[in-house]
C-alpha cells in the first residue's frame, strides 16, 4: 500500500470533512430561520441607505437559491474572499492570517510546555504506580483538569504580577506579548512573525527578553489544559504497555530498565497520545481565544472575541472555518506521524 | 549417547519453595523442589496446567511476578547462586547465562520494532558476542551495527528461516506464527546462552507447525550442542527431545528418570496414569482412562501425598505424610509412599 | 493466573479508595447541587438589583459570607444564584446531548445505510472545537443563556453519537446475540432488552465528567462577552466583572470562580469512578 496512498487518502477523507465544515459555516451565515444574513453586516447605530443596501445583496448573492449562494460562497472562500470584518476594519481573512503568528507561538510554547512536563511524568507515574508520585501526579492532573482556564489565568494574572509587584519583586508582565517601551525603543523587524524566533535572529536582546517574559504567563496558563490530559492518557497508556508479553521479553533478554523502557515500551505507549494531539490542538485553539482575552494576547482568538462583543458574525464564523482547516491539516500530520511509529498502520 | 564434559550442572534447585499472593493471601505454590541439568541434556518438565512448572522454570531467571515471593530453597546456574541476586545481576546473567523462549511468539515480540533490531539487541547489550577476540571496544558504532546484522542474519539462517536478508527487515506482524517462535529462539540463540528454557514453546501453535519446531529443536540440540529445560504438558514432545524428565504435580516433583525409562517403566501412580491416559495409533483400546478428578487448587491442598485423592493405589499413611523423593533404580527417583517414600 | 488474581486485587483496593474519594465528591456536588435548586426559593432576584453603593467592595464579613462587588450586593447571593442558572443549563446541555446522541448512535449502530453518513457528519462536528463552534452559533443566534445551551448541545451530541455507534456495533457481534437470534428472538425486543442495556452505560458514565466541561465552557463563554448581562447572575460573568476589581478585591473573582472549580472538580472525580466502574478490563 505504501506511505504516499495513506497520505493521500487520509487528505482525500480530510477534505470531505472541510466541505463539510463549509456547509455548516455557510448556513450559520445565511441560512439560520430568523435571522436576517445582511444583520452581520450593518454596524449597529450606522444606518446604511436602501441603495447601499441593495448593492450589498446583489453583492452577497442573496436573492438567488441557497444552493447557487453556497456556490459562489465556496467560489469566494477558495478565492481568498472570506468576507469583510467590522471590527479588524479588514478582510476575514488577511485580519486573520496577520494575527496568526501570535497564537502559533502561544500555541505552539503550550504545547512544548505540555509535552516537556507530562510525557515524563505520566510516565514516572506509570513505572511508580500507586506509590506517593503517582498520586501526587493524579491529584495534579485531575484538579488541572476541573481547573478553568480564564480563573487560572486571572489568579497567576493576581500572583505573579500584582502580588509579586506590591512586594516590590520583579514581576510578570499580564498583557500583550511585548512591552510597549520597549517596542518602541528597540523596534523588531518581523521575518517569521514569531516575536522569540525573529529577536533571536536579529540580535535583539532587550526585545527577546521582554517577549519572553510576556509569554510565561499566558503559555503557561493554556498548556495546563493539555497537560492535565496528557498526564492521564501517558501514565494510562505506559500502564497498558508495561503489562504487555513483550516487555517480559526485553526484560528476559538482560536488557536495562531503562532500554526496556524508552525502546520497547514507550514507542508503543506514545500512540495513543498521538491520536489525541488532534483534538488537544482543538481544545487548546479553544482555550485560545480565552487565554488571549485574559491575556490581552494580539492573537486570532482575542480578534474573535472582539468579533463576538461586536455582534460581528462574518468575523466569528470565519474564524470558525479558519480554526477548522487548520485542525483538518494537523491532523492529517498526525496521522502520518502515526504511520511513522507504528508501521502496522500502513498496511 | 557421547561422554558427557564434566564441570557443574548446569542448572540446579534445590529444595525450592516459593508463595503466591492471592487475594490477600500467600499460597504455597512450589514445594520444595529439585532439578538438576547437566551440561548438553534436555530435561523434560511435565505436568499439567497449574501443576507450578512455568513458575519453576520463572524462578531461574528471576522473572517471576510481582506476587511471588521465594520461601526457601536455591537456585545455582553453573555452580552460582541466583536467588538473592540484585536486579542488575540478574539482567547479566538473563543477558549471557539463561534464555528463555515463551509460548506465544505473536504477543512476545514487539511490535512496532523489526525483528532484526529485536535480535541485534541482544549484540548491542554484550557487545563481546560480536567479536570472539574481545577487540569490540576499538570498533566503531557504524561497523559494530554492521556486524550485529550480519550475526542477525546468521542467527537467522540458523534456526531454519527461509531467506533471512530480507526477513531481517520485516516486522513481527508479518511473518507466521512458525516464523515469529524461530525468530524468538534465534533471539534466545544469540546469547550463547548456557541454558535455553522452553516454556510450551509449541502449545500456541498449529501441529504441523508444532512438528517444525520439535525438528528444529532437535537438530539445533544436535549442531550446537544445546542444554535445554522443555516445560511441557505433551508427553510426546518429551518422548521426541528430552534426555530425562522429571514429572510434576500440584507444585511438587513427583518423580524425575530417564526418558526411556519413564515411558517404559513409570513408578509413580500420576505418571502411571498420565501415559495411559496418552492414546497412541497402536492402541486397540475403544476406552480412555482419565484421571478422575481433577488438580486441587493451589488454595487448598490435600494433606500428605497430594495426589492421594485421586490415587488408584491409595494406602493407609499417603493422607498423612508427604512421601519424599526416595531413589529407586539407578538415575531414578519416585516420591511415593509405595517405593518407600518415608517423610518428605 | 495467580498473577491476574492479585492485578484484580489492586484493582479493587483501588476501586475502593478511589470510591471513597468518589462518594466524598459525590457529597460535595450533592451539597452544590442542592445549594442550587433551593437558591431560587432562598434568595429573592431582587439581590441582583439591591444597588448600595455604601457598601461596595465589602471583603467577606458575618453579614456577607462572600464580600459584596462594586454594586454593593451580596457575592455570596449571587453566587448561589448563579449555581442554580449554570447547573441547570449545564445538566440540559448533557441531558439532551445524551439523547440525542445516543439515539442517533443506537441508530447509526443498527442501521447499516444510516452508519456512513452519520458517522461523517458528527466527524464534521467534532472536527471544529467545541468552544469555537458553540461561538459562532451563539453569535449567530445572539447572546443569551439560552441559545449558548442550544449551541453547546449541537456541540456535544457527537461524541456520545459515536461511543454509543461502538458499543452496539461490537455488541451485535457477540456470541449471545447470535444466540437469541437463532431461538427466534425479535429483533425489537433484541435491541430493547438486551443491547441497548449492556451498551448504555459506559456511555453515560462519561456524564459527570462532561457536565463539568459544559459547566466550564459555559462559564468561559461568558466571560468573553456572551454572558447575560449584569442582571442575570452567572458564574462566568460574575468572574469578569470582578477582574476590574482584582487588587482591590480578590474575593470577587475567587469565590465564582472557585465554586466553578469545585463543581468541576466533584463531577470529575465522580465521572472517573463511574466510568472505573463500567470498564470492561475491571469487571470480573
């Protein structure tokens, strides 16, 4: 069968669900019973005269059949044209695609910060099962679980800024990702748009430093989800494999503990949190746009919640579709990554 | 038979009594006892499931289960110690001394590694097995791994797999269930092992299959002049490869003889009625003699002999004392009160 | 063997430790719950419009349990309040999502044609998470309590769509199916007294632990910018609210917000032991 044909079938399948996700974006935005498809578009208090009104709806195609709007609206979309938001006063998509990098290195540090603190540990609690670190790891793991994310972040918010600040103690900084001073003194020319990468790559010390520093808080705040999770489904994972005929195996070999357990058991204890890392990322996209409330973090998810409180539903719902095919093309890595552990999946 | 070299016994328990842990409580599941393996023999283990020989066999290598506990007795591998033994020593000795080879060869072997990695781990952990002259140290990482793949490949061929070069290279998944247990004993090979254990190396299989690998046994014990330990509950696989046999029963060795001795003279009333119970093509018989009864659990033991429940031969002190092993030819030893077996 | 009896007994020692954590969870969401339903009764909504300026920003004291915020009301009336609105939407959301998606799932299970499609469009769904979707209907709807549940069971349903798909798919393979078939047992009474029964309960043990996540998107939406204003007590909101004040006083965020913790916390732990309970490795 081979690697490509899997790849390729899963892209196939991948493609179907976005089409999917198109429909229901579409009759989010003109289908709903009762809701008028131009109220998106008319700022409230700013009354729009009857030609301009009109226009938008030759515009927008809304007198002909739902099936021909949901034609050119895919036309659109494919084209690049997601619509126009009132409250980045931009396309959709360009609002978008510009915010983009800022929740990239959010997300992206969450899940570093998930991955370095649970794989070891639901691991460790695995190989100690039922002794004190175990439960310490349980007990951490399911109150991070219950935990929810915009308190978690308002307390380190309290702790880390406001407390550590009256103490008179070099405190973290609680909004934006960079600190305004120091934007404006030591300006970063942006060549990925990830402010650590870039500061790095031009020398820029004082911006690196801020940047950093601006990014504990709210990373940290949105890797605990995940990392609640990861914990879990680790240390359940390793406990299925550590009880597997094979481990006996290795270990009747003369093998080390520790060869048996990082080459046999954790390659095949590791799959299962790789499935999962498809719906994490779409938990921590969620977690996103609270995170970046909270933290005033210039993301795609802040510029939704914007959207949201401006009753801007051509906005949210592209951020919606946004959110979906970048979940769509992360999995379809996933499943290939699977393939590459575990070979049995590509036959 | 050709002289045998002396030296010590390969294997030798003595005495060995070992608990389980079962539902709270700890369970007497080996009673004392004994073995002995000189080098290039094969012994048979026989007895029924639960009769405690996979356990016997665990104990030598040191991989028993979490709820077993050793209660007495020893353990030597040529002529050295094993119980007691750090973890550490005893993952050298499963390294170079004892190999043991499992039933199921489909959920023994990794599956998301090759199956020549599985064996050339055996090379990365003793390097030593890759060049006789000791001259390993100087040999870099790449030509090492070059040389624990051709070995791979040897071993391989060794044990009989048809085109080795490329299984090498083939995951688990895909070979037959005959294919995956050659694997597995090439893996166990490849260690130089003192002592191979072979724990119902056949039961998982088809017959045909189960006849491949008794050949291949056979002929490999012959090439390599192997020492082997063969649990068994088939007593045709003993009649085909062991030397002696010592047969089981309800954690304790009721009798141990010479193969051909055991099949034509069997003393003890439980192998009596274990080889009558075998059916043969030569049979005229249209009745089968089963033991009536069955094994009594671990949890609740009969006093004295533990078969007498069940005995055709059941005498006066057999519900009392538990009959010793007591010598009754030469090579021979039953632990019956009918030959005399006194307080055990 | 011997082995497996001893993993069973750590199993079940475990079991028993974990079901007594689990009845203490169990009693403190009881409490909550309680706590809940007779707030309505206890506490007048007038509270939420008992505007003293005199006695904003009170920190905790006998007279207010919780402090009162900058409109000088009581948090803790609030608060209780809020449990009853949150709850009951939470439990509606789960409740109807069970529904539906266990209906939908036993049909996608018996139903070969209606398998396929179903099975696409609940992966439709749960390719967008679940928070994003709920926006974006909620913000399609309008923002009120209720269309945010609407949106958040159009959210859920898949997911017990799909277990419950499993469980009767591999249900109807098992032998005593075949069994009461080939003695001529109805294929009504098949799925109605035999496999829904053995099917539907691990599905439901994953309840709890959803209401607990219901709870926390619900309370998360709301904290955005979804919530029902400053009349309408709720968790969430009432979170926001207090973050202006936050220095000054802590106690209006960590009070809601640790009764948000709190529920979440019981309804996980008592989700873990219900669904212990309903695995297959467990049971003897």
């Amino acid at each position: 069968m081979g690697f490509v044909a899997y790849a390729l079938r899963r892209l196939a399948y991948l493609g179907l669900v976005l089409l999917g996700v198109s429909l229901i974006v579409f009759f989010l935005l003109r289908g709903m019973p009762g809701v008028d498809p131009l109220a998106a578009y008319i700022a409230p208090g700013l009354p729009m005269s009857p030609e301009a009104l009109r226009g938008l709806r030759a515009e927008l195609h809304l007198d002909d059949p739902l099936p021909v709007q949901y034609v050119y609206y895919v036309a659109g979309l494919l084209r690049g044209d997601w619509g126009f938001s009132r409250t980045a006063a931009q396309p959709v998509l360009g609002a978008l695609l510009g915010r983009l990098p800022a929740t990239i290195e959010l997300a992206v540090a969450a899940v570093l910060l998930s991955a370095l603190l649970g794989i070891p540990a639901g691991v460790v609690a695995a190989l100690r099962k039922d002794r004190a670190t175990d439960v310490a790891v349980r007990v951490v793991s399911i109150t991070g679980i219950s935990f929810p994310v915009f308190w978690l972040g308002i307390l380190l918010q309290l702790v880390f800024f406001y407390y550590l600040q009256t103490l008179g103690l070099p405190s973290l900084p609680s909004r934006g990702r960079v600190g305004d001073l120091v934007a404006l003194q030591h300006p970063l020319g942006p060549i990925t748009g990830s402010y650590l990468i870039d500061s790095v790559l031009r020398g820029n010390a004082p911006f690196l430093a801020s940047a950093a520093s601006h990014l504990v808080l709210p990373a940290f705040t949105l890797s605990l989800i995940s990392l609640a999770a990861l914990v879990r489904i680790m240390r359940a994972s390793m406990l299925e494999v550590l009880r597997q005929d094979y481990i006996l195996l290795a270990r009747s070999k003369g093998l080390s503990g520790r060869v048996v357990v990082l080459r046999h058991a954790l390659r095949n204890a590791i799959t299962p949190v790789l499935t999962t890392a498809g719906t994490t990322l779409g938990i921590l996209l969620g977690g996103a746009v609270v995170v970046e409330t909270v933290f005033s973090w210039p993301g795609i998810g802040l510029l939704a919640a914007q959207g949201i409180l401006n009753n801007d539903s051509v906005l949210v719902v592209g951020f919606t579709l946004f959110v979906a095919t970048m979940m769509v093309f992360v999995n379809l890595l996933v499943d290939v990554l699977y393939a590459v552990v575990d070979p049995r999946v590509r036959y | 038979m050709p002289p045998r070299d002396p030296g010590p016994p390969v294997l030798e328990v003595q005495e060995l009594s070992l608990e389980l842990g079962i539902r709270g409580r700890w369970v007497p599941a080996l009673d004392r006892v004994s073995l002995r393996i000189e080098r290039g023999e094969a012994l048979g283990l026989v007895g029924e499931s639960g009769s405690g020989k996979s356990l016997t066999a665990l104990s030598v290598p040191g991989l028993l289960p979490a709820n077993a506990r050793v209660t007495g007795g020893a353990i030597r591998v040529m002529g050295e110690d094993v119980l007691g033994r750090s973890e550490r020593e005893l993952a050298g000795l499963r390294a170079r001394s004892v190999a043991f080879v499992f039933q199921n060869p489909t959920t023994y072997l990794n599956p998301v590694l090759t199956v020549g990695r599985q064996i050339a781990e055996v090379f990365e952990r003793s390097p030593e097995l890759l060049d006789p002259s000791g001259r390993v140290a100087a040999l870099s990482r790449g030509e090492r791994r070059r040389r624990a793949r051709h070995k791979s490949i040897e071993y391989l061929r060794l044990v009989r797999i048809p085109d080795p070069e490329r299984i090498v290279d083939q995951y688990p998944f895909a070979l037959s269930g005959g294919m995956q247990q050659r694997v597995v004993i090439a893996m166990a090979l490849a260690r130089r092992p003192h002592l191979v254990i072979a724990d119902e190396i056949t039961t998982a299989l088809d017959v045909t299959v189960q006849a491949q690998i008794l050949g291949l046994l056979a002929e490999l014990r012959r090439q390599i002049d192997m020492t082997l330990l063969l649990i068994t509950h088939d007593l045709g696989i003993v009649a085909q490869l062991a030397d002696r046999v010592a047969v089981m029963y309800s954690g304790r060795v009721v009798e141990s003889a010479d193969v051909r001795r055991l099949f034509r003279a069997p003393r003890h009333p439980y192998s009596r009625a274990l080889l009558q119970a075998v059916p043969t093509l030569h049979d005229d018989r249209t009745v089968f003699r089963p033991i009536p009864g069955s094994m009594p659990a671990i949890t609740d033991p009969p006093g004295g002999c533990r078969f007498h429940p069940r005995c055709p031969e059941v005498f006066a002190p057999c519900a009392g004392t538990r009959p010793g092993l007591a010598p009754v030819e030469e090579g021979h030893t039953v632990a019956c009160h009918l030959y005399g077996g006194g307080a055990g | 063997m011997a082995a497996l009896g001893v993993a069973r007994l750590y199993a079940a020692a475990g079991h028993f430790r974990r079901a007594r954590l689990a009845a203490a969870a169990g009693l403190v969401f009881l409490a909550i719950f309680v706590a809940g339903l007779a707030a309505p009764a206890l506490i007048p909504s007038s509270v939420v419009r008992d505007v003293k300026f005199a006695a904003k920003l009170a920190p905790p004291s006998a007279a207010h349990w919780f402090g009162t915020d900058d409109f000088g009301r009581d948090l803790f009336s609030l608060v209780l309040l809020a449990t009853h609105l949150d709850l009951r939407a939470a439990l509606t959301v789960v409740g109807a999502a069970l529904v539906i998606g266990v209906g939908l799932g036993a049909l996608a299970g018996f139903v070969k044609g209606l398998d396929e499609p179903l099975m696409r469009i609940s992966d439709v769904f749960l390719s967008i998470p679940s928070l994003v979707l709920a926006m974006a209907i909620a913000s399609v709807l309008g923002r009120s309590l209720e269309n945010l549940s609407l949106a958040l069971v159009f959210v859920s349903w898949p997911i017990y769509c799909r277990l419950m798909r499993g469980q009767v798919l591999s249900e109807k393979e098992k032998p005593y199916v075949r069994a009461l078939r080939s003695l001529g047992v109805g294929r009504v009474r098949l799925i109605v007294r035999h496999i829904v029964p053995n099917t539907v309960f691990p599905v439901i043990a994953r309840a709890p632990a959803d209401v607990g996540l219901v709870l926390i998107t619900l309370a998360a939406l709301s904290y955005i910018g979804f919530g029902p204003g400053p009349y309408v007590p709720e968790w969430g909101s009432l979170v926001a609210a207090g973050q202006a004040y936050i220095f000054q006083a802590p106690w209006l965020v960590l009070f809601p917000g640790g009764a948000i913790f709190l529920t979440s916390l019981s309804l996980n732990l008592l989700g873990d032991w219900a669904r212990d309970l309903f695995d297959p490795r467990l049971r003897s």
